[in-house]
C-alpha cells in the first residue's frame, strides 16, 4: 500500500524504455537515499523488455505507469503532473545517485529557502571506469539560463526543483528529443 501522498517531500520522476536491468538499478539507488523518502514515478515510454515485471516488488514508494511513446520530454512530464512531492526530482532510467544527493540538495533549500532550483555535481563512468567531464560541461552557478541556452549545461538527474515552479513553468519541451 502506497504512503499517504502529503507524507512526500520529494518525488522522483525516472522515464525509460527498453532499459529493463538499468531502471531497476536508478530505481534502487532513490530507495537507498539517506534522510528523505521520496516517491518513485516510473513512467515508460513504450517499453518491450519486461521493465514493468523487473520493477514489481520494490516497494510501496514505487507506482509504474506505462504511455505510449512520445520521448523522453513527455515522459518526464507525464511523472511530474503525477508527482505528489513539494519537490521535484528527475533521474534518468542509465543514471545512478550517491546515498545523500537528495539529503545534501534538501539542506541547501532549507538554508537558503529563496532558491527554487538546484543542482548537483556529476561523476561520468564509461566502461566501468570514471572519465573527467570536459571543461565545457562545468556545472554553472548562479543564473545558467543564457549560458544553457548554448549548450546543455544543466542535467535533468542533478536537479531538484519546487514542483509548484515546474508546474507554472511549463515542464519540459516535449519539441526537443534532450535537455
């Protein structure tokens, strides 16, 4: 049985297709977040490799909900029209988080309650090994919008967002197939 909805803080959305063994994994490392329970809304986007089956017992935190497809922009959209959580996080289905991003990014806005927006660090594994992201993929501080608007400087797996401020804003761009 799924908690009450106003017991969330945080609701994650994770779209995927086709990724069966990797959505499991992105799934696992929310539920092993540390100081937050947030829910966990998996939306597919089309797929055909049992991801629905593979996700089945990972708890009451977890709702699937399948669509037909329409890209990785509406499935996020999809989650975040679902989501119940004062904020809004996005994880992508080949993405994994560290136990205490949510925890570290939750302090932030509780110390500094102006920011609606924010965003962490990434660590980039190819092949099994770590690789340094290249200069031009520096996470920004302050105000990204114009830098952005150049190249995708912001990604969806590092942010968390107020889902009030998501919501008037539009969600993502269903027009654009990234960022």
């Amino acid at each position: 049985m799924r908690a009450p909805p106003s017991t969330w803080t945080v609701s994650v959305v994770i779209p995927t297709r086709d990724r069966r063994e990797l959505v499991v994994e992105a799934a696992r490392s929310v539920l092993a977040q540390r100081g937050c329970r947030p829910e966990i809304i998996v939306v597919d986007d089309g797929s055909r490799d049992g991801s629905d089956a593979a996700l089945q017992g990972l708890g009451d935190r977890l709702s699937y909900v399948r669509q037909e497809p329409r890209g990785v922009s509406a499935a996020r959209n999809h989650g975040a029209g679902m989501a119940c959580g004062t904020w809004l996080a996005f994880l992508d289905s080949d993405d994994l988080w560290q136990p205490d991003k949510l925890a570290v990014q939750l302090e932030l806005h509780r110390s500094r309650p102006d920011l609606a927006v924010s965003q962490t660090g990434e660590i980039w594994i190819r092949n099994g090994r770590r690789v340094n992201a290249c200069l031009h993929h520096a996470k920004p501080q302050g105000d990204v919008f114009l830098p952005s608007l150049e190249r995708c400087l912001i990604s969806p797996s590092a942010v968390l967002i107020r889902r009030d401020v998501f919501l008037e804003l539009g969600g993502f761009d269903e027009s654009l197939d990234v960022c």
